[in-house]
C-alpha cells in the first residue's frame, strides 16, 4: 500500500508517433525529445500497412529508442514486433486479442490495448494478461463520435485494479492536471507533434503533471 505522508509518484511519460513520419527527420527529432525528457516508452503508431515502409521505420526508430533504453511499441501489427526486433504491441480492439498477443510474443513482451473508454473491456484486458489498459480521449473532441473516458473511470481504476492505466487523446494542461492523481501513463502524440518545438511543448505538459 502506498504511504499516505509521501506524494504519488508523478506519472510516466507514453510517446506516440505522427501517423505519418519522414524518415529523414522524425527519427532525429524523437532522438531530440527522448534526450530531453525522460520517456518510458514509444509507440510506432503509423497509418501505413505497407510492410517495407514499417520495416524501415521500425528499424530507424527502434535504433534511436534503444540507444537510449527506450521500449518501443508497433500499434496493431502483431508479426512485425518479432521481425523488426521490437518490445511488444498496441492493440487497437480492446480485450478482444489480448490473450492471442500475450501467447505469441510470451510473457516477457509489452501487451497494451485501447479500451476507449469501456470499463468492461479494460477489465477483461487485464485478466488477458495486459501490461496496461489506455483509455481515451480524455474528453470531448471533434474527432470520432464525441465519447471519452470520464474522469470517474481513471479515478475507480487506480483505486480498484493494479494494471497500469495510460490516459490518452485530446489532452491538454488541466487534463494533464486534473488526471495526474489517477493515472500511470500519459500517452502524448500530436499534442506535442503538431507544436514548433516538440521539446517544449512536452516540457509544458510534464509541468503540468507536477
């Protein structure tokens, strides 16, 4: 249990990638904010299903990611986390492959999943054997059908359930404030991304953790 007279440990910091990346920039430029910032994991979050193209991708960003003790994450494509040498997968559907990825890349591998914002597919994604559950958006936005995960999910999961929770989609910093008490993971991809300086938008909202 944790000490009630010692503050919660800041949450962890969850990069995800543009869909779409250039590889004569991008992979410096994760370089950039991974020497900046402390970050626990990447995800190759790409919109490509061309197999060469994530290869090579998987390859440039795994290069930076483990130089620097960095895991990285492919969203989806379950055959590519053994050919490209990568840490695990995102999944995208809930509980609905958790234990297939579990059992094909063993135990030793990173299984996360999207669960939106359904308590119930989070649950059963841990008892699949997820590494952790991301819900999200965080809240409304123009994107999709309008729903997000509210904030009395994150507040029930981090006093009930032990699987780590990432919060993601549509973040900003009173989200970031509101959420810090009640989540492990900030997943953070086109809010700094779509920013002039990729490092000090991040340095905005890791202040907005404290």
């Amino acid at each position: 249990m944790d000490d009630p007279n010692q503050p919660p440990e800041q949450p962890q910091t969850y990069l995800i990638t543009p869909p779409e990346i250039g590889l004569s920039t991008f992979p410096d430029q994760l370089a950039r904010v991974l020497d900046a910032h402390e970050v626990a994991c990447v995800r190759m979050a790409l919109s490509s299903t061309d197999v060469d193209a994530l290869a090579r991708a998987g390859d440039a960003l795994r290069e930076v990611a483990h130089a620097r003790d960095v895991a990285l994450v492919i969203s989806d494509h379950l055959l590519m986390v053994d050919r490209l040498g990568l840490d695990g997968v995102h999944l995208s559907d809930g509980a609905r492959t958790v234990r297939h990825a579990r059992k094909e890349l063993g135990e030793d591998a990173i299984v996360g999943t999207f669960c939106a914002g359904s308590r119930h597919d989070g649950m059963n994604a841990g008892e699949g054997g997820a590494d952790y559950v991301s819900f999200g958006p965080v809240q409304a936005s123009p994107l999709g059908d309008g729903s997000f995960a509210e904030l009395d999910l994150f507040q029930w999961w981090s006093e009930v359930i032990e699987v780590p929770v990432v919060a993601e989609g549509a973040l900003d910093e009173a989200m970031i404030r509101t959420l810090a008490p009640y989540t492990d993971f900030f997943g953070i991809g086109d809010e700094i991304w779509r920013a002039d300086d990729p490092i000090v938008a991040l340095s905005t909202l890791l202040a907005a953790m404290d």
